[in-house]
C-alpha cells in the first residue's frame, strides 16, 4: 500500500499490486509490470501494455507508479491518458505555453501515458510526444505506455513512435478465463468484507466472460441492491445483476454499429467497409466486422451479405471461417477481434 507522505494525485492507489489478480491472461504483463516497478529505466524500457477494454492495463499502470513510490517517496510520476495529453497540448499552443507543457512532461522520473491509440492520425500532438519520449529515454527516464492493440496495428501512428515503442517490452494482456474471473469476484468480495456464496460468484463469472470492469460493474451492483434493501445476497439478486447487463448489451448491437466500431478501430471509412475495395488493409477489417455480426449479434448469413454491400452468404461464410481460423492460428488475430468485441460490449 502507499505509504503516509508518498501521495500522489494522478495514481489510484486502490490500483496496486496486491489487488491484482493473476491469471494466465496477464501473467506475463504482471510480471514484466514487476520488474520495471521494482527497477524504473534498467531493463524494459519503454514498457508497452496492450490488450482489450477492461482488461486491467490501467490498474497494472497504477500498480506500477504506486510500487515506485513505495519505494522512493520522492520519485516524480506522472499518470496521464493520451486524451488528457492532447488536450493540454491544445490548451499550451493556445495559451502560449509550450515551455510549461515541455516542462511539465520532460522533467519527471515516471511516465505512464495510457490509450496511446488516440493519438493516431494527430500529427502535432505526435511530434510533440516523439521528443518528449526521446527527452525522458535519454535521460534514463521509464516510460510506460498503454495501448488497445501493438504498435504495429495502430494505423496512422508514425513508424518513427512505433519503432521507438518496440525498444522495449510489450506484453499483452487477453480475455480472463473462468478460474480468473473467479479468483477476481472472490477477490473483491474480501477486500469489501462482503460475504457471498461461492455458488452466486461462480455463477457471475460464468455468465460474464467480456471483460473485468463489466464482472466487477456485476458485482457492485449486486452488493448496491442488497444494501438499499437491507437484505443478505441471494441467487436470484445476482441473476437480476447479471440480467441487466447482458439485457443492455444484446439488444442494441446492430451491424451498423459494428461497421462504426471496426471502420474507427482501423481508421477507415464505413463506405470503405461495404464497398469493392479489395486491399488486405480493407478486407481484413471487413471480414472482421462479417465475423463479429455472426458471432456477436448472431445475425443471418444473408442479412449480414445485405448490410456489407449486398454481398452472397457464401462471402461472408468465407469471411467468418476464415477469421475463426486465423484467431486459432494468429495470437495478434486473436486480440484485435477481442479488443473490438470489448468495445462493442463496453460501449452499449
């Protein structure tokens, strides 16, 4: 835990190592998160952290900057969004103020920057990142960057920041099994000093298998509602928890939202998506989005052949067997179709 005089504003410190839990979908991010936490800017630097929505990359981030503060109070940690790191850029041009926004970034011993993604496509904002990341590396500084894919994947970000982001490690994070969603609702359940039939969390993590923040958002609202009504948590609480997430989820997922998702997640266009192109950087995504509209929503063959340019089911069948096939073959396959399966679900 952070000790008294260590406090420091943009880290969460219920976000640490002991309330992670480790399964064999982040044992590997975990423990390179270790590594550099105990040893800042000697082996892997920078540390690159991608995997889907939910999936604990903030909390590994947060885990991180607090250990180091443990162990050295007086270290200078800076946890920021890409997001936040735009808009201050913006804010700095405006205002005249580069210098204080260089100072700001380039003068601090840790930065954890998360949803680097976003800054794809942003030419400003990524020149301004590229020295601040060269700035920080020279001067033996540990840079810690997430992402929803690897830096290969991120299109529009400029190869000059994706070589930079494979100096390092990069460690993925993937989909929580069972035995994990498990250990993380037994887990929660101790550290709230909540008491809950094994049955009712075993039931919970067999029913939501998205991501961590909807099984945890499951639980909350569990333990919420037994405690408006000051009643003990029952089976049927938990089906009612679990219900309205699902409920919310599966009625508005169409396949013009799934275009939306795909087509952004790969900076191309929705009419790219539908249309004749037939480059691998359209196709692949296209495919993509055919799959998920069968596997997500479940729609028809024929219906989906319709929503993508009037296609024949036997396309899109193709499409559908052809990504299965590579996520068993392609561990990279793999994450990008559970990453933006994880943006369909969280988003709705």
């Amino acid at each position: 835990m952070i000790l008294l005089g260590s406090y420091n504003p943009t880290l969460n410190s219920k976000y640490n190592f002991d309330t992670f839990v480790v399964g064999n979908n982040n044992r590997f991010a975990h423990a390179a998160s270790l590594a550099v936490a105990e040893a800042p800017a000697t082996s892997y630097n920078p540390l690159f952290i991608y995997g889907g929505v939910g999936l604990g990359k903030t909390h590994l981030m947060h885990a991180i900057g607090n250990e180091i503060l443990r162990n050295n109070k007086n270290a200078n940690i800076l946890y920021v969004t890409s997001e936040k790191f735009t808009n201050q850029l913006i804010n700095a041009i405006k205002d005249n103020k580069n210098e204080q926004f260089r100072s700001k970034y380039r003068n601090i011993d840790v930065l954890l920057i998360d949803d680097i993604q976003f800054i794809a496509g942003k030419e400003r904002v990524q020149e301004e990142f590229f020295h601040t990341f060269n700035t920080l590396h020279e001067s033996g500084k540990q840079v810690i960057i997430s992402s929803d894919r690897p830096p290969k994947d991120i299109n529009l970000l400029e190869d000059r920041l994706k070589s930079r982001f494979e100096w390092g490690l990069i460690a993925d994070i993937s989909n929580a099994d069972y035995e994990t969603r498990l250990a993380i609702l037994r887990k929660k359940s101790q550290i709230d000093n909540i008491i809950i039939d094994d049955d009712i969390l075993s039931n919970i993590a067999n029913r939501i298998d998205t991501n961590i923040r909807e099984l945890e958002g499951a639980l909350n609202k569990l333990i919420a509602r037994a405690s408006l009504i000051n009643s003990p948590i029952t089976m049927e609480m938990a089906e009612w928890s679990i219900n309205e997430i699902v409920s919310s989820k599966d009625k508005v997922i169409s396949s013009l939202f799934i275009q939306e998702t795909v087509s952004k997640y790969f900076n191309i266009e929705v009419k790219e998506l539908i249309g004749n192109k037939r480059s691998n950087d359209i196709v692949f995504p296209r495919q993509i989005a055919m799959y998920l509209c069968r596997t997500v929503p479940q729609l028809s063959l024929p219906q989906i052949g319709k929503d993508f340019g009037n296609r024949d089911h036997t396309t899109v069948m193709h499409a559908c067997n052809k990504i299965e096939s590579e996520m068993k073959e392609n561990k990279n396959t793999k994450l990008i179709v559970e990453s933006v399966k994880n943006i369909l679900l969280s988003d709705k």
